[in-house]
C-alpha cells in the first residue's frame, strides 16, 4: 500500500476543534483495505483520529477527527499517518514497515 496526504485540511465549523483531512492511496492485489490513523499538530494543538476502513478499490482515504485542542485557519499544522492495512488472507499489516518513515506532511488549514 502507498498512502499520501493531501494539502490543505480544513477545520469544520466554528469550534476549531473538528478536522477533515484526506489523501491517495494505492493498494496491492493482496490487500483489501484500510484504516488510516492520523495526527495534526499546530503549534500547542494536537488531534489524533482514525479514517472509517477505506476498500481497496478506493483512490483516496478521508478522516474527520475530532479533540478538544483549538486549530487556527489560514495557518499550517503538521500532519501524520500511519495505516492499519487488512489482508486478503485476514492478517493485518501496519504501515509503513517498521524503520520506514510515518506520512508527514505540513498542510495549511483553511
């Protein structure tokens, strides 16, 4: 699997606590989808939250996490993932394989 994060993400309603975030992904034949687990950071703020299991026929993955830390708009936060892949056979894998680096981006949120 090959996941990414798209650039911007963007705060929903007025709170500034609610974030959807998005990005493509590819999987192999062997693979049938996805959960994409996610981390924003903005200066002090930090939302940690999980995608809903994205299909391997999916092009891209999409998470809208929610915390109680406030996100500015028109300023950039970084942002990082890693996913729990499920397997044709059952088994799980986590990516990226372990000594990989996580999906990490710096984002603008509007």
């Amino acid at each position: 699997m090959n996941g990414m994060i798209n650039d911007p993400g963007q705060i929903l309603g007025n709170a500034g606590t609610t974030l959807h975030v998005t990005g493509p992904i590819k999987f192999e034949s062997d693979e049938r989808g996805a959960v994409v687990h996610v981390t924003v950071t903005q200066g002090g703020s930090e939302v940690t939250g999980d995608s809903d299991f994205t299909p391997s026929n999916a092009q891209h993955w999409s998470a809208t996490i929610c915390g109680t830390a406030k996100f500015v708009r028109d300023d950039t936060a970084r942002c990082e993932a890693t996913a729990t892949v499920r397997k044709t056979d059952g088994s799980f894998e986590e990516y990226p394989e372990p000594g990989d680096p996580v999906w990490a981006r710096e984002i603008d949120l509007w």
